[in-house]
C-alpha cells in the first residue's frame, strides 16, 4: 500500500509557490485524451468490415449495433460520475485521474481482444463499460480541482479544461485513421492493433496528469481575492451537501438545461457527415463533409472556453438565455438555408449551434459552484452529468430514427408520384432532417423555461459548520 499512498489527498496538497498554472496542463493530459470518445465513429466503418474487409459480409456487425457502443460509453460516464462523484470529492484528483486512466485505458485493450475474436459484447463491455467508467472519473475529477484554484475566474477554469474534451477528436480522428491505415492488409483490417496503441498512449498521457495535479492547501486563495462577504443573486458564498443539493429544484432545473441543450447538439454531431452531403447532394463531397466535421470539432472546443469565460461576465444564466434563443432561431433557419441551396449559411449556422453546445458543458460547472458552493461541486456535477447519459442516447435516436422514417416516407410518396427510386431516394434525403430540427428547436424552448425559472437555492439547503457525517444525517 506504500505506493498507492502517493494518490491520496494527502499526498497531492500543493506547497506554498506551486503555481495554479500547473493545474490547467494536468486537467488537459485528462480531457485531451478522453475527448476521444467524440471521434470513436471512424471506427464504425471499419469494423463493420472485419471479415468482408472491403465490404461487409453477412456475418459482420451492423452500423446500427456498432452505434450502441458510443451510446454504452456515454450512459457509463454519467453513471460512473453520479455513484463515485463523493468518492472523487474524498479522494481528491490524483486517484481519481489514475482510476480513470486505467479504466479508459483498460477500456481499450479489452475492446483490442473483442475485436480479435470478433464479439461485439466484449467491445460493449470494454469500450462502452470500464471506458465509459474512466471518462466519467477523468471529466469530473479535472474540473472540480480548477474551481477550487480559480474562484476568482471558475468559469474560464472550467472552460480551459473542457476544451481539451472538445478538442481531443481532433487529435483522435486522424491519428486514429493513420494507425488503422499502418496495421492494415489486404486480409485484415487495423482495428485492434489501433486499440492497443490508443490504450497504451493514453494511459502514459493520463498518468502524467494525475502525477502533475495538485489540490490547494486548506484556507488557500489566490493573491488579491476577496470573497464576498454576502452572495449576490444567484451567486452564493455558503455550501449545499451534495446529496442536500438532489432535493433542491434549482438542480433538477439545471438538470433539463444541460440535458436539452446536449440533446440538441449531440444528435447532430454524431450525424454532420452524413447531412451535410444528404442535405446538399452533389454539392458536399465526403471530403468536404470531413473538412465540416474538423470545423465542427474546432469550433465545439474553441465555443467551451469562450462561452464559459464570457459567462465570467455576464453570468450562467444569461449565458445560457443566449444559447437557447440563438439555437432556436438557427435551428429553424436550417431547413430553410438548406432548401434555398445556401450552403454558407447553413454550414455557419451550425458552427454557432456546435459551439454553444459545448460552451453549455464548460460553462455548468459554474453555474453548479454558483448555486451550490464549491466544497462537493465535484459530487454535484457528477449526478448532474446524468443528463449527457440521457442525452447521449436520446439525441442519436431522434436523428436517426427520424431521419430513417422521413426517407421511407418521402420515397414511398415520390414513387407514389411516379418518380424513380434512385431520384426519389436522393429528394427524400435531402428533407430527411427538416422535422428534426423543428424538434431540437423545440427541445431547446424547453431548456429556456426551465431556465428562466432558476431562483437562489433557498437558505434551509445550505450547510453550516457541520461535518461530512453530520450532513449526512441532514441529508
């Protein structure tokens, strides 16, 4: 047990001239790699290959159950956060990145051996299970640190390190396609030489960081900082235990704000490739569909530190007035920018979307230290993540299920009209995605009402100076 003492708490509490700066690297080495999970789809195709090789065969996985294991992995993040959230806060960081990092890593070398002998519930169980455990650790543990370095600038801290998970699929996604096009052969395709390579770099990078973080010693505040002496309106200066914090509609709230701003989002995300050029046929190549999937990707990271560093300034809750109101309008707008063949304006709308939608994961965390304290931040951001875990499977379903069911209709009336099939198909595509994005623009009208009714918690929620135990008891 000697050596595992070095990742308790303990063992991690900064000494006097540690510069907080070192803190932001440490929670990128986490975010950087976990933010992988964003480009697992360049897998899909692949290993719906893995005994056709150039193409499928009647005994290789579908596209629609290759589909569950991005979904498997988003669920076990937000489970994981939610049940081990205390854990984290007790811990402290250092554990908690070295569990993540052998789980996210572990994740991989298990989907590596499903891979091999062909079992896709292995993959489940690897990638979508233990990986899905070590991102939900690796996404929470990061950002309740820098909160508790940066109380003068939370959401700028928070920005800083989920624009590492924004941003890690642009890392992943070529690197990913180099490796596999590096192991491949004529008789087998690189996806589990690719596994193994991925687990074994990102478990040194997450290492790192857990080796580099530290924790602010008790009492400690940054040079010039004066916390309020009283909390201003939805900003207070008092704590609510964690488990205090679930009974409160405040978060509950917060909750629908996260989980219909993400849905929104995330459905899209996962499908950019493929609309871009079914919405705009002959015009979007799949090269140039890949360049707008990069562009997504810049713009889903860059949006997390803007947003969140803007949310320094006006507040959380205008922030996220702002993205709700500009998301519905360009929501609504799309069908009409796609139909009227402005490409420009379609594909600038969705940079703003994509952007907002990751300013939405950056800038939570702060609205949570905001309404609820700092001391269990961590612990409340982990039950709240559960909303990503229902919006990872509710946004894909929407997209595609109504994408599939607008084309099977669109085509059965075509040909009803005597078109041809391979015609009727290509219009029907082309307003496969109209519905759902007069859906998502209503998803995100529910988010603006649920946040326009966020109040101040009330002060009976609020902790005094009692103990963990005796909050307990409380709670």
């Amino acid at each position: 047990m000697g050596f595992l003492s070095i990742l308790d708490r303990s063992h991690s509490v900064a000494k006097p001239g540690f510069s907080r700066w070192m803190v932001p690297p440490a929670a990128l080495c986490i975010h950087l790699c976990i933010g992988q999970v964003y480009a697992f789809s360049v897998f899909n195709l692949p290993m719906s290959k893995l005994i056709g090789i150039t193409k499928s065969a009647p005994d290789d996985w579908k596209l629609t159950d290759l589909g569950w294991i991005f979904s498997i992995a988003i669920f076990f993040l937000g489970f994981s956060a939610a049940v081990l959230g205390r854990w984290v806060e007790e811990g402290g960081p250092r554990r908690t990145m070295f569990t993540a990092a052998l789980c996210f890593a572990g994740g991989f070398l298990i989907s590596a051996f499903g891979v091999s002998i062909h079992n896709l519930w292995i993959v489940y169980l690897g990638y979508g299970v233990l990986g899905g455990i070590g991102l939900g650790l690796g996404y929470i543990s990061p950002v309740s640190t820098l909160i508790k370095w940066f109380p003068d600038r939370p959401g700028m801290a928070t920005g800083m390190a989920i624009m590492g998970f924004g941003g890690g699929a642009m890392i992943a996604s070529p690197l990913s396609v180099w490796l596999m096009s590096r192991f491949s052969t004529p008789e087998h395709v690189g996806v589990a030489e690719t596994f193994v390579i991925l687990g074994l770099v990102y478990a040194f990078f997450m290492l790192v960081g857990s080796a580099i973080v530290r924790v602010p010693a008790p009492g400690w505040k940054p040079e010039g900082f004066v916390p309020a002496v009283q909390a201003t309106k939805l900003v207070t200066n008092r704590d609510v235990y964690v488990y205090q914090a679930l009974k409160t509609p405040q978060f509950w709230l917060i909750w629908i704000v996260l989980c219909m701003n993400v849905t929104a989002g995330i459905g899209v995300l996962g499908q950019a490739s493929a609309m871009s050029q079914e919405m705009f046929p002959g015009r979007v190549t799949a090269a140039a569909a890949g360049g707008f999937v990069g562009l997504l990707s810049i713009f889903n990271m860059a949006g997390r530190f803007f947003w969140a560093s803007t949310s320094d300034y006006i507040g959380r809750k205008n922030t996220y007035f702002v993205f709700f109101v500009l998301g519905i309008v360009l929501y609504a707008l799309v069908p009409y920018f796609a139909g009227a063949g402005n490409l420009a304006l379609f594909i600038l709308s969705f940079l703003i979307i994509i952007s907002m939608y990751g300013g939405g994961f950056a800038t939570v965390p702060a609205y949570l230290k905001d309404m609820f304290g700092t001391r269990y931040v961590g612990a409340i951001h982990g039950w709240l993540i559960t909303a990503w875990s229902v919006a990872g499977v509710l946004g894909p379903v929407l997209v595609n299920y109504i994408r599939q069911y607008q084309i099977d209709s669109g085509v059965a009336k075509a040909q009803a009209e005597g078109v041809a099939l391979a015609q009727a198909l290509v219009v029907a595509k082309a307003h496969a995605y109209n519905v759902t994005m007069y859906i998502m623009a209503g998803l995100l009208v529910v988010g603006f009402i649920a946040n326009f009714l966020i109040r101040a918690v009330d002060d009976r929620h609020h902790m005094e100076l009692e103990t963990v135990d005796d909050a307990v008891g409380v709670a």
